[in-house]
C-alpha cells in the first residue's frame, strides 16, 4: 500500500509539475512580445551633387527665337546676315561662355563673352553682324567654356 501511495504521489507531482510547465509556456507565448525600440533614424541619402556645365553643342543660323534658340540651322550665310551661335549647356552652377569669331586667315572679327548661371540645360546665343556686309569667304566661331576650348564650328559667307 504504502508503494501504491508514493507511485500516487509521484504521479501527481509529474501531472502538476507538466501542467504549470505547460501553463507558463502558454502564458509566454500568449504575452505580447517586449517592445522592440525602433531602429536608430537613418538620414536621407544626400543628394547628387549637380552635374558642372558643360557644353552640348553649338548651332549656327541667321535667326533665334525667344528660347535663345536657332530657328534654322545653317553653315552657310549671306554677306548682310546677322550670324547667330546658339551655345547649348548641360549641367548647372556657374561659369563663363565666351566665343571668338575668326575670318579665314585667322584674324579675330568678334570676341564676346557671358556669365552664366543655369539650373539645367540652358542656351546661350552670341552674334556677329555687319551692316555693310561681310566679306566673302571661310570663317569659324570657336566657343570656350571657363577658358578652357569646348567646341568649334565652321561656316562661310558666300
């Protein structure tokens, strides 16, 4: 009898102590989890520096519109037109375009330049004209961006 009641009591324990082991295990999982503290704010990606101005290219014609734009592009002039370069610039910041105009030998007809300060692509437009007419022949505008030669183009007067 007396092994009947310790087998009992060891029973017992065993039921107990699987019940509270089981209950505490119910009771953690039903428990809202700690709160987690958040993560550390991340500071927004900087911004890309603006790309500098560059030139991206250089049109030639008699004609501009109000964008500083040529209206029709040409290489190819009459003695009494005004010849206009529309200098096309990417990029943004501030600079220095200037241009200089040459006759076929070399000799310097115009040179003129312009402080610029774009936001974005943007147009420069430079002009040469002479009431009295140009002479027939070759010419070329050379165009420099801060000093440094960013393009060229070639036209004549015929």
């Amino acid at each position: 009898m007396k092994l009947n009641r310790i087998s009992y009591v060891m029973a017992l324990s065993l039921t107990a102590a699987l019940a509270l082991s089981a209950c505490g295990k119910k009771e953690e999982a039903a428990a809202p989890p700690a709160a987690a503290t958040p993560p550390a704010a991340q500071p927004a990606p900087a911004a890309p520096a603006p790309a500098a101005v560059s030139v991206a290219s250089i049109d030639l014609g008699s004609a501009v519109g109000a964008d500083q734009k040529v209206t029709m592009a040409t290489t190819s002039f009459a003695t009494k037109d005004t010849i206009h370069a529309a200098v096309s610039t990417t990029g943004s910041g501030t600079a220095t375009l200037a241009a200089k105009w040459t006759y076929q030998d070399g000799q310097t007809v115009k040179e003129d330049s312009k402080s610029i300060a774009p936001t974005g692509p943007s147009t420069t437009e430079f002009e040469i004209s002479k009431p009295d007419g140009w002479p027939v022949g070759n010419y070329k505008v050379e165009v420099s961006l801060n000093g440094q030669p960013a393009g060229s183009k070639d036209f004549s007067v015929k």
